[in-house]
C-alpha cells in the first residue's frame, strides 16, 4: 500500500485543507502519515502569505527532495506561483492549487500510474466544502478548527489572499453543525470557526451575514462545550452578532477582530474602513461582559510616518487589548500596495514592531495579573507531570496558557474552573 506523508504550513484554514486531503486519501485506500522519512510521497501543503512563509514552504520542499523523496506541492504557493513554481523545482512530482484539494486522490494516482509530474492548478480558485470527506485530524488536544467559509470580497491593499483563494464561500448551517457534532461525537469539546472573515458568513447564500444565526444553531449540540469564532472585520460586526456572543452559553467570551492600524490615513491607504476602531473596542466591551480581546496590526506600511505610528502607539497604551499580534509589513507582488511609493526601511519597520511588542507585554501582565484570585473556566489540553489547559480568553497557539495544580482526575477537554493563583505576561497558574 502507498504510504503518504503530509506536512502542513501556515495558518489553521490550511490545517483544516491537509486534514481534508488526507481524510480523501485514506478513504481512497492509501495508508497515510505525518512521518515524510517513511513515506512513498511526501505531500507539503504550503502558505505564500508573505515573504518569510514563502521561504519556509521552499526550504522545507527542497529538504525533502534532497532526502530523495517525491514531492507534490499544493496550496498556495502553488496557486500563486504555478508556472514559476513547476520551473524551479522540476523534482516535484505534483502540484495542486488552493481550491483543489479535492482532487488530490486522483492526483496520487495519475503521478503512480502515468509516472510525470501532475498539474492541477485552477486559474480561479473556487472553494467547494464537499460533506462525504471525512477529515483525517492531525492535531492532539481538546479543540479543532471548522473552516465555515473560504474566499474573501474585500480588497484590502497588502493581502494576497483573493487571489489566491477566490471570492468568498461560505458553508451551509447544516453541513456545519453536522461537522461539528460529529467533532463532539469523537470526543473534541471545543469547535472553532474560522474563515478570511466569519462575520460576513452567510451572506453569499442567505442574503445577509449569518454568523449568529449559525452560533444558535450550534450552541444548541450537546456533544460540544464551547464555541470560539476568529477573525471578525471591524464593520461587520453589529449588534445581533455582539448579542449572541454574549448571550449563548457556549459561545466564549472571546473576540478576535485584527484591526491593522489605527490612524485614518493609514486605513485608507490600506484598503481598510476608515472607521473610528476605538469605538468598536468600546462597544465590544459595553455588549459583551468579561469578554477577552484579540487584535493584530501592521508596522511599517508604505507612508507610515513617526506621527502615525505614534498614533498606533497611544491607540494600543488606551485601549489595553488582552491579546496583541503585530506583522511587520511585508511587499508582496501583486498587491496594490506593491506599487505604493514611501516604503518604511526593515530596520524602522522590525523597530516599531519591537516598541509595539514591548508596549503590549506590559498591557498584558497587567491584565493577568488582575486576574488572580478569580475562578474563570478553562478547558483542559494535556495531563500528564503536569496539567496545562487555557481560559476561555486564550484561543490555541496563539494566546496563553494555564498551569493547573489539582488533586481531582482531569482529562483532555474537561471544562473546569479554576481558581488563578499566579500570572506572567501571557501564562497563568491556577487550582482546582
């Protein structure tokens, strides 16, 4: 039997396309693994983000065609580069584009049976979710991820993405919920939506934005004990979803909306709403009791000046975010803002990303610290010398974790309440 081995790159929507293009392949009839050293064919499913994710994707290709295995190149460094790609690295045996992932079984099997390098690349991306895949989970732990749409109509001037993965497509509720009740079924107690903008979900296929009709639905599974939504947009954010978030019990406390910067003129050169983001953070923490937020900016856009980012500077000292991402701008062909005159020279740009950094790691051991002697429910992630979980504030990865101290028997995904003893900047320490 074929023996397929996948690594997968980049941000957790490709998590959820690997998951799937090894679900198609095991139900195909190939044996498949995360182990590339003992595979026939290794699978590397790529991002081309930005320049740094572009550069892992390849070092990791060529590692593995150095190690003398056959490599088929999907995602998007695929979609992006294609023609360039196939030229560069004639070794590959493969290459699958971003909305074709569900091609890969056949793929497999025409590299097998024909014996030349296989193109399956789209010009236009066009995401279908298919329901008889049955995903194939490669991460431990008590969470996973349900991608509700792909795609993105919005044109903002450093993202890559419409290009890469086409207009936006959401997912049925009921070919949601159905995933996520099976996830619960198999023991996962946390589902977390994800998609280039959850908040405009819906729209493509009911007529208008339908995250929170899509939280009640969901809220309503028994098999699961919490729901977390990521990457909300600034101006579809209304009340009915702020509502819902709040009032649905297993829907965390918990919004993560990046933001990109703070200062008009910056949004606009951005392709961003030129809005008032301050008064979104204020209406947020006005609807939604104790609710954790998570936002990510940009340093070092082209015309960013030291009064701009000044500006950025105070907005993040004023509003004190609970969870802070900051990207040094990266100049991505392609793009609109690609052409823009006044980029920021990478040593101003890495320095107020650092200023940034450090601003928030302060922010952040405030906040934690302010919540010792609190009793705030965590779900566990791993037992064993030690018992380490998250808060509802914490999404995986990317936020905090928990030290848990308890005498009780705990397993993965157990929601419990625990009692904060201690914090540093991003961890906390508690019993049960």
């Amino acid at each position: 039997m074929l023996k397929i081995g996948l690594i997968s790159l980049g941000c957790p929507k490709n998590l959820v396309d690997s998951e799937n293009m090894l679900g198609i392949l095991k139900q195909e009839g190939f044996e498949v693994t995360l182990d590339t050293d003992n595979a026939d064919i290794a699978l590397v499913n790529t991002c081309s983000f930005i320049k740094e994710a572009e550069i892992e994707s390849v070092r990791t290709i060529l590692s593995l065609i150095e190690a003398g295995k056959k490599v088929v190149i999907t995602g998007c460094l695929a979609q992006k580069h294609n023609k360039e790609l196939q030229e560069a690295i004639p070794e590959a045996v493969g290459f699958v584009g971003a909305g074709d992932y569900q091609k890969i079984g056949e793929v497999i099997k025409n590299i097998v049976d024909i014996g030349e390098p296989v193109v399956e690349i789209s010009k236009k991306p066009d995401y279908k979710h298919f329901d008889d895949i049955k995903r194939f989970h490669i991460t431990a732990g008590a969470s996973s991820y349900i991608k509700i749409a792909e795609g993105c109509d919005y044109s903002c001037a450093f993202c890559i993405i419409p290009s890469l993965k086409g207009k936006y497509n959401s997912r049925t509720i009921e070919s949601i919920v159905k995933e996520a009740r099976e996830l619960g079924k198999e023991g996962l107690s946390e589902v977390i939506l994800i998609a280039q903008d959850t908040t405009n979900y819906g729209r493509d296929i009911y007529g208008k934005p339908s995250l929170a009709r899509l939280l009640e639905e969901l809220n309503g599974i028994d098999e699961i004990s919490w729901i977390r939504s990521m990457y909300f947009y600034p101006t579809s954010l209304d009340d009915e979803l702020l509502s819902a978030i709040a009032k649905l019990e297993k829907v965390v406390n918990y919004v993560d909306i990046p933001l990109q910067h703070s200062h008009p003129d910056i949004l606009k050169l951005m392709g961003r709403p030129t809005i008032d983001n301050g008064k979104i953070v204020e209406k947020i923490r006005e609807k939604i009791p104790d609710v954790a937020i998570r936002t990510a900016f940009i340093t070092g856009f082209p015309c960013e000046t030291e009064e701009h980012f000044e500006h950025l500077h105070n907005f993040v000292e004023k509003y004190k975010f609970d969870k802070v991402g900051v990207f040094e701008y990266s100049k991505e062909k392609n793009t609109p803002s690609y052409k823009l005159k006044g980029h920021v020279p990478a040593k101003v740009k890495k320095l107020r990303k650092r200023q940034l950094m450090e601003l928030q790691q302060g922010i952040s051991r405030e906040i934690n610290e302010s919540l010792v002697g609190r009793e705030i429910p965590s779900i566990v992630e791993t037992v064993g010398s030690t018992i380490e979980g998250r808060t509802y504030r914490d999404a995986p990865e990317i936020d905090g974790i928990i030290q848990i101290k308890t005498d009780e028997i705990l397993t993965p995904g157990d929601v419990v309440s625990v009692k904060i003893t201690a914090a540093s900047e991003y961890d906390l320490f508690g019993t049960v």
